[in-house]
C-alpha cells in the first residue's frame, strides 16, 4: 500500500519490553509469579497494606531504570524522525521509561510511570528515581503517608483518555505492539482506530483474543519484525 498515513498511533505492551529483559506481566515468568496480582496492583491492595506495595515498586525500580532501549522502540524513534508530514503519537501501557530513552516524542503513559509519585491528598505528581515508603512526606503539601506510586491500578481510571480518545479516533494507522490485548479499556483501542477507518496492525509473538479486528498480524520478535515494517514505510 503506498497510501503517506498523517496520523499514527503505536499502543505499546510489555512485549516490547521483553528485548530490553524487562518480563511481560502474564508469561511463564511473569511479573506477578510470585506475588498475587490482587496483593501489588489493585488499589484495593494499595489502601490496605500501602507498604507492601512500595515495597514490590522499590525492588522493581532498579532493573526498569537500568534496561536500555531495543531496536523495536529505536524504529519508532526514526519513524518520527524519518517519516515526515505525520503525526506520530505513542499510548504506552508500560511504566517503564524506554521511549523516552530511545527518544521518542509524544508518548503517553495510560498506565502511569514507575518513575512518578502522586500524592493523593493533594494530586501533586513528582518524579522519585529512588525508594519510596509509606511514612513519606509529600514535598508539596507535606501531608505524610499518603503517597502512592503514579501507577493505574485495576479499579483506577487511566491518564489522558480525552487525547487518547481523539488520537484513536483521528487516526489512519494503528499499530500494537506487543500486549495480551485482555486488559481494558487498552484492549478495546484496536476497534476505536478499526470503526474509524484506520488501518490496523499487531505485532505479537503470537495472535492475540483481539485479532479480528486487527487487519494485519505480524508475528514473531518486535526487535525484528517493527524495524522491517518501519524501513518498509520508510521506503513509499
Ligand atoms: C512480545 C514479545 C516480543 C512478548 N515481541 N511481542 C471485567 C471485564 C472487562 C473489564 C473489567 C472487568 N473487571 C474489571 C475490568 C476493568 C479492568 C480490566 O481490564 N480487567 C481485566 C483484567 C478483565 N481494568 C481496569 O481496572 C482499568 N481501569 C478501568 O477500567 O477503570 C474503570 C473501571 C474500573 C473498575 C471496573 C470497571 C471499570 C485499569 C487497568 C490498569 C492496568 N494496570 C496494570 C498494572 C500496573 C501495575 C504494574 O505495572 O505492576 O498495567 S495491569 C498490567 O496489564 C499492566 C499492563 O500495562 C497491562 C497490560 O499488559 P500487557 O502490556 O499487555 O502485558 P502482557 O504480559 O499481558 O502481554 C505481553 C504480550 O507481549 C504478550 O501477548 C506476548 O505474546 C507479547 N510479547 N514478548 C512482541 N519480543
């Protein structure tokens, strides 16, 4: 197809974090093997024992910091710097910060970032690249205890729905790369871009539950297969 697309939206999962040896949430070796999901990322768990869960975010602080970026996010950073007169824009379900290392523009973390802490009496959010504790003070409002990691739990709203909303609805290409596609409302971005006309592409290791409404299903490593398919546009 040598259609120039304007608009492009890329909703990234845990697999393209996988090449950089971050774990996905739900494989063998999953995030959540050894500590129940309903115990670390439910908010529910949160309100009840709010240590625990600085506790599980402070030891995976670390190895996040440290991953570097993998050719599947560098492909879309010379998407947007190659594929001229198009807007480009990133929904990252990941809390990882390996766009913004690989040096991609616009991305938009509905999933919150591992990187961030948000004050619930106050709503101030501050960036921590350290260990934060449940006694913690807030810098701005210096209210203690009542600090939370800036992550969605299951049961929270995500961030930045209204642009998310318009950029799905707005766009002519969507590519998802690497998500189970079972954690809504991330799961259902795919029919949005797909009832609006837009063309629409996976990227996985294997299909996922969502795949009828995915045109196109490009199987195998997003280190690989997200390159060929960049340099392929590239080249129209
Ligand atoms: C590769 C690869 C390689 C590997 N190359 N590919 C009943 C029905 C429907 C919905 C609900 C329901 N009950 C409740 C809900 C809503 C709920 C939900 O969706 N639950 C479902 C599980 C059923 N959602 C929410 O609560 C959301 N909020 C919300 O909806 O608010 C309104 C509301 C509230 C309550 C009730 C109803 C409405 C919030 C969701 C927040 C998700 N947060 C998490 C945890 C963050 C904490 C943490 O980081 O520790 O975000 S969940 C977890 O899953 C994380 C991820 O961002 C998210 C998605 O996972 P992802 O990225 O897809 O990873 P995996 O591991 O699942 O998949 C990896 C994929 O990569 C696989 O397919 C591999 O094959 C592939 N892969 N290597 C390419 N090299």
């Amino acid at each position: 197809m040598d259609k120039h697309y304007q608009n492009i939206v890329i909703l990234t999962g845990a697999g393209i974090s996988a090449e950089s040896g971050l774990s996905t949430f739900r494989s063998e070796n999953g995030l959540w093997n050894n500590h129940p999901v309903e115990d670390v990322a439910t908010i529910e768990a949160f309100e009840r024992n709010p240590e625990y869960v600085h506790e599980f975010y402070n030891e995976m602080r670390p190895e996040l910091f440290a991953a570097k970026p993998n050719p599947a996010h560098l492909a879309i950073t010379k998407l947007q710097q190659e594929y001229k007169n198009s807007n480009i824009n990133i929904i990252t379900q990941n809390v990882d910060v390996l766009h913004e290392k690989a040096g991609n523009k616009n991305v938009y973390h509905i999933h919150g970032q591992i990187n961030q802490i948000v004050c619930l009496n106050c709503g101030h959010v501050f960036e921590t690249w350290s260990d934060v504790h449940s006694d913690d003070e807030c810098e701005y409002c210096h209210t203690k205890g009542l600090l939370k990691p800036n992550i969605v739990f299951f049961g929270e709203s995500l961030l930045y729905m209204d642009t998310v909303e318009y950029l799905l609805q707005n766009c002519d290409l969507f590519l998802s790369v690497g998500t189970s596609g079972v954690v809504y409302p991330a799961a259902g971005f795919v029919q949005v871009a797909y009832l609006n006309g837009a063309r629409t592409c996976e990227f996985n290791l294997e299909k996922t539950s969502n795949n009828y409404m995915f045109a196109e299903h490009i199987e195998g490593p997003a280190g690989k297969t997200l390159p060929a398919f960049v340099d392929e546009l590239l080249k129209k």
